[in-house]
C-alpha cells in the first residue's frame, strides 16, 4: 500500500527542535510568545519574592502551569545561582528530567549540557557550567552519598511531590535534614566564635565577614538550602504541616470544560477497546490530538502495531493519522518526538505511560482516551516479595488524565469503564514507600549514616515490618553485619551501586566464580522491558527466531546469547564506522530477528555504564566461558532469595515466600519446567506469573546461601 513517508518521521518541512533546517528566529520568538503566556508568567515577581522570604515553600500549581519549566529560570535569572551554586530540579521519572531540560535549554537559548542539563541514572550531561540542573529523585539521592550536604545546590525543587515516589519521599526527609544542617552552619554554629556573626550577614556579605580562608569556604559551603516543594494537586496541606507549616502558595492555572464519555458496561478487553476508540475518534470528532494512557512499554507497542495494521485496511484519505510513543525507556533522542508540531492534515495520536499524567505536558490534545488502568508496585512484606501490578488508576489520577484534554480548548475524555466503576476507585494512590520493597532505600540511608531507619523522619512511615523485612533481606546478602551495621566492603560497595540490592551483590560476588563478564551482561539485560517480540501476525517465525538464541538452561543464559550475537554481528560488520551506522545496522539485524532494538539498545547502554562502575570499584572482568555451571551457581548464590521448587502439578512453590507461582508462557523453561529454579520477576494479572528464569541444582542452595537455607529448612 502507498504509505506516506510521513508515518516513520517527520515531514520535512515541520519545526522539529532538532532540526538545523528550521528556521530558529522563528522559532525563538514562537517560544517567548509561549512563555509569556503561560499563567505562571504573570506571577514571577511575586514567587521570586516568596522563595527569597521562606527557606521552604511548597508550591502547588495546575499541570501545565509552567512550574517545572519557568520556575528554574525565574530563580536564575534572579540571582540564586551566583558563586557557582546549583538549582536542582528533582523528578521522578526520567523522561520528565530528559525532556524538560530539552526544553528549557532551547527556551533559554543554550546548548544542552552548559546552563541546562540532565544528570539521571546511566546518562548525565551536565557540565561544569551546569546551572539549573534537571535529575530524578533518585540521582539527587545517590548524589547525597558523596555530598552529604548537597553543598553544591542553593537551592532544591523535589517537583511532583504528589506522586509520592519512594524515592520521593526519602529525599524529602533527608532535605529537611540536609537545610537544618546547613542553616545551623551558615549561622555560625557549631562553631561558637561564628554564632555572633550570624543572622544571615554570610549570605549577604560573602566573604567580607571572616578573615580567615578556611571559615570563609565553610560558611560557604554551608550557605542555607532553598527548598522548594512542587506538586500538582491540591494536598499542600501534608507537605506543609511536614516541614513546620511552611507557606504554601497556589498558582493558577487555565482549564476548559472537558465532556467525559463513559462505557455502556465493563470492557473485558481494554486493549481492543482502547484501539476501537482511538479509530473512533479519528473518524468522527473534529480535528485535534489524542493522548492514550497505557500501561507499559510492551502494550504501547503491540497497541502501536495494531493501529498500523488497522490503518493499512483504512481508504487512503483516512491514513493521515501519526502515531508517536513516550515511556521511560525509550531513546532519549526520540522522546521528543511527542513535543513535535502535527503535520498539517494529521492527527497526532500519542500512546503514553502515566508519565503523560502530570510529568510532561503536551501541547495540541483534544481528546484523551483512559482504559482506566495503571501498573504499580506491590509488595507483600510478610512473604518479602515484590510484583510488578496493573491495577485500576485513582480519582485523582482519572481526573489528572480528563484535564490533559482541556488545556487549550474545550475536550473529550473517553473512560473505557462505566461511570459507576468511577465511583469505586481509591480516591488517591497510596504512596509508593507503603507499597514497595525497602532493601534498596533502607540501604541508601544507611550509607548515608542513618543508623536507625525504622526512626526515621518519613512523610509518611512504612509499614514497620516491610522495614524489618529489608533489614533481613540485607543481613541475608551480606550488607549489614549482625549489629545491623553497613558491612565492610560490601555493605559499602553495594550502596555504591545504582542498581537493586541483589544485583549488586551478583555483580560483586560474581568474580568469585570468574563471570563478571556475564553478570555484568544479565544485569544490564535484566533492567530493560522485553527483549523479544512477537507480532501477532508473525508468531511462528518469531518463535523460530527465538530458538536460535534459547538455552535449554534458562532465559539468563538466553538474554546472554542475544546480547552477544548482536555484539558479534557489530563486530562483523565493523570497519570504522560511526555509532549512528552501527545502529542503523543493529536495527536491521534486531528486526530480522525479532529482537525489540528499542531495548537492546538501552541495555547495551547500561552494560557500558555498569562496565563503568565495576571497573571503578577494580573489580576484575573474567568470563567463565562455556563453563556455564559457573555462572548458574554464581545465580543461585546471589538470588536465593527467589528460588522455588516445582510441586507435583506443574506450578512452583517460592521457597522464601511460600507462594504458588507459574512459569510465564515467554520463559524458555515454559515447556521443560525444571526442578529447582531461581526467578528474577514476578507479574500478577490472573496468575501469579514468574520470569526471567534459569535453572538450578536445588543442593547449590544449601551450599551457596547456607545463611539461608540451612536456618530456615
Ligand atoms: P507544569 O510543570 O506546571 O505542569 P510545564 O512547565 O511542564 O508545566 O509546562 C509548561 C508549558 O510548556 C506547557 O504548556 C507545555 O506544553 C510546554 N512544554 C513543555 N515541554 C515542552 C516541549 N518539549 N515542547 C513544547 N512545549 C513544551
Ligand atoms: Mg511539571
């Protein structure tokens, strides 16, 4: 069928932000139209005034207000960051971080990287003259670790507080702690002879007040710490009482009314009726955007295909229809494609995470399209075992994703549930720290010297016994000594790593069975969403194709197999070519052989950052070859904690929780079913479904995690 080029890209004559071809004057003078529009604008004077007053100030304001783009500026260009100091921007997703610093770099008339850039985990392009800098919550947290004062920021925006991140959470106790710190400092104390001179006067009067050098770069240092809560809802109220009623102020947004169409009855499949809508839409509702919220890389997609496929039957005069996609891992060079104007005669139609709820805002939508369902944590502490759920959205969130309709115009919002499933949804989501596994935060802090977690200053406490199951969780792994102190090296190697506990401690412990080599890849493989896919047009060759890489031992051995018939392809192919040729070749080979390239790509960029880290810490990179018992034990030995038996019936028995799981029908041991496994993943949707799966000798346990199995069994 003739496809218009415009289906893979852009059509050339469109402003991308990337593209040198466009006509930057323009462009600029559109921007500062833009930003003197937005509500927030108006009202610059006045926040710069409040921050300057108030050390802590939660600012709450509707989505799409500006807050996350302007504030920054308006606090540059006020002043906040002369000697050299930072403001930090923390978010908790990491496409929110890569593409607002896009943005507020070109507002700003810079290269990315110089005045405005991103740091988040495996990809920082910050530089020295770095001023405003966008990070997740989590970076701002590992940075912590080095600087326990955070000395270099003046000050710290934690945005999206309201999501309620774990990470969140914890950075907002150790800020309180880190400004209390800071402000006892700057006023001179502990040091007695400094109190006198206190009252602000180092702030103001910079090096003027002390004679000696050394007080000066002290006083410094410890200049008081701006903190800024940002959020989007209205729950002020919560972050104020934690910080000592600290003001609050709201700031105004625009919002036209928005019709929301219910279902007539339950829709048993949300993805077919999310497609039916969306073609729906495109056929019958006047012109503008639609923005669809899906739950994860792998059902946008297989969603993504499916409107490709439908689109090819349509006459083509209704093909003008531009699917574009966000979510987290996608490469960061196309997240911006979401940003990029619709091609006049088109409809932009945008599949994305929740991370489109409040994080991003996206000019041009009309017509949003809710199944109504979102994927969470869960955690269970009594059985010490994370899954990976999707679950029913709140109120809260149900009316964050109708409002993105109404940004510029009056809009639809189509709700794939009945209106009296409405009436049933939590009213907000339960904060992510009462509802995850802690081992990774609990040994954060702890590296950070709080000795006593389960006394912690939280926002909000968790669950006391998910606290104690972690500080289990870590003894078991050798991170803590039976005192419950952080163990040396390893307790403090294992922080050091921005990876999940257990991870860290294969990637350390696996030198020992000489296969660095091959953790280092599992690991990197393990932290990205779906290496394989299977259309489902073309089931049976993907199948085939998956067998060339299958090993009979489990889906470890697998993602290993893959990753390196890629690297060898490359090799291959080699002959001083660029990365950009590299990739290009990558993509053919990944197609052809049914592997997501969007994924593997991500992967081989994390294995080099991990590489990084390993070779840091002089840990030595050997292979153990074709010895893969090595390797399998090196597994076992690190993921006992996720080790199960198969019962007489086929399903498994997890031997740390105690809970009955079946083998996902994408294992490679599917079929086979083995005795004795270890798993790394746990879904729940109508099974308790285990992944990412390697077969294992059940002695091994004993052997290897003696501290484990020889107490409990
Ligand atoms: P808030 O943080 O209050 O939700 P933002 O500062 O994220 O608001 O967004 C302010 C405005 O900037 C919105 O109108 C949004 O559409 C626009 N915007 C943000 N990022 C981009 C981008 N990459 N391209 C075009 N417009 C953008
Ligand atoms: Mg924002």
């Amino acid at each position: 069928a003739a496809r218009p080029p415009h289906f893979n890209g852009l059509p050339s004559n469109t402003n991308f932000p990337n593209n040198p071809k466009a006509n930057s004057f323009n462009r600029r003078q559109k921007i500062a139209q833009q930003r003197k529009s937005l509500p927030i604008a108006s009202v610059e004077k006045r926040l710069v005034h409040e921050v300057r007053n108030n050390d802590t100030l939660i600012i709450v304001g509707e989505t799409g207000s500006g807050k996350t783009t302007q504030i920054p500026q308006f606090l540059y260009n006020a002043g906040f960051c002369r000697d050299g100091k930072i403001i930090g921007v923390t978010q908790p997703r990491r496409v929110a971080a890569v593409t607002v610093a896009k943005r507020v770099a070109e507002e700003s008339g810079v290269e990315l990287g110089q005045r405005v850039g991103y740091s988040i985990r495996f990809d920082d392009t910050t530089s020295g003259s770095t001023r405003i800098k966008y990070m997740t919550d989590g970076l701002l947290l590992r940075e912590a670790l080095l600087d326990p004062y955070l000395s270099r920021y003046s000050v710290l925006i934690v945005d999206e507080a309201h999501e309620r991140t774990v990470h969140t959470d914890v950075l907002l106790g150790l800020l309180k702690d880190v400004q209390n710190k800071r402000s006892t400092f700057s006023n001179g104390c502990p040091n007695t002879e400094n109190k006198q001179l206190s009252n602000g006067m180092l702030l103001d009067k910079g090096g003027g007040v002390f004679s000696s050098n050394l007080k000066q770069s002290q006083s410094r240092r410890f200049s008081t710490l701006k903190l800024i809560i940002m959020s989007a809802s209205l729950d002020a109220r919560a972050f104020s009482d934690y910080f000592g009623g600290a003001r609050a102020v709201h700031v105004q947004g625009r919002q036209f009314p928005v019709d929301i169409l219910y279902t007539l009855h339950p829709q048993p499949d949300y993805l077919d009726a999310t497609l039916i809508t969306i073609f729906q839409i495109h056929l019958e509702e006047s012109p503008g955007d639609v923005l669809v919220f899906l739950t994860g890389q792998e059902e946008i997609e297989s969603i993504e295909r499916l409107i490709q496929e439908r689109l090819r039957q349509l006459p083509e005069g209704n093909r003008n229809m531009w699917i574009v996609s966000i979510f987290s891992s996608l490469p960061s060079e196309k997240q911006m494609r979401v940003f990029a104007p619709t091609p006049p005669g088109f409809r932009k139609v945008i599949l994305a995470t929740n991370i489109a709820e409040t994080s991003v805002t996206i000019p041009g939508i009309k017509y949003v399209v809710d199944p109504g369902f979102v994927k969470a944590r869960s955690y269970d502490p009594a059985k010490g075992m994370e899954s990976l759920i999707v679950i029913p959205t709140s109120k809260a969130q149900a009316l964050q994703r109708s409002g993105r309709a109404g940004r510029e115009g009056p809009g639809k919002c189509f709700r794939l549930y009945p209106e009296s499933e409405f009436e049933k949804l939590e009213d907000s989501t339960k904060p992510e720290i009462k509802r995850c596994n802690l081992s990774n935060v609990v040994l954060q802090l702890m590296a950070l010297g709080v000795n006593d977690v389960i006394g912690f200053d939280f926002i909000e406490k968790p669950p006391r016994a998910a606290i104690v199951k972690s500080l289990e969780q870590l003894f078991l792994l050798g991170a803590l000594t039976e005192d419950c102190k952080l163990s040396d090296p390893l307790g403090h190697q294992m922080a050091r790593l921005p990876l999940d506990p257990i991870y860290s401690k294969a990637l350390i412990q696996a030198s020992q069975f000489n296969c660095l080599e091959e953790v280092l890849i599992t690991v990197a493989m393990l932290s990205v969403e779906s290496i394989f896919y299977a259309p489902r047009e073309k089931l049976e060759e993907a199948r085939t194709a998956m067998k060339c890489f299958s090993s009979a031992d489990g889906d470890h051995i697998t993602l290993i197999n893959v990753f390196r018939a890629a690297d060898e392809f490359l090799e291959k192919r080699k002959s001083g070519q660029s990365k950009e040729k590299d990739d290009k070749v990558l993509k053919k080979w990944c197609k052809e052989n049914f592997i997501n390239s969007r994924s593997l790509r991500h992967a081989r960029d994390i294995h080099r950052q991990i590489q990084g880290h390993v070779e840091q810490m002089g840990l030595h990179i050997a292979s153990c070859g074709d010895d893969m018992v090595q390797f399998r034990r090196c597994l076992a030995a690190s993921f006992f904690l996720n080790a199960a038996l198969k019962q007489p019936e086929g399903s498994y028995r997890a031997l740390a929780s105690g809970q009955v799981v079946q083998i996902h029908p994408s294992s490679v041991l599917f079929r086979t079913k083995p005795e004795c496994i270890i798993f790394n993943e746990l879904v729940q949707t109508n099974h308790k479904y285990i992944r990412k799966i390697t077969r294992i000798d059940y002695m091994w346990l004993t052997e290897l995690a003696p501290q484990y199995y020889s107490m409990q069994r």
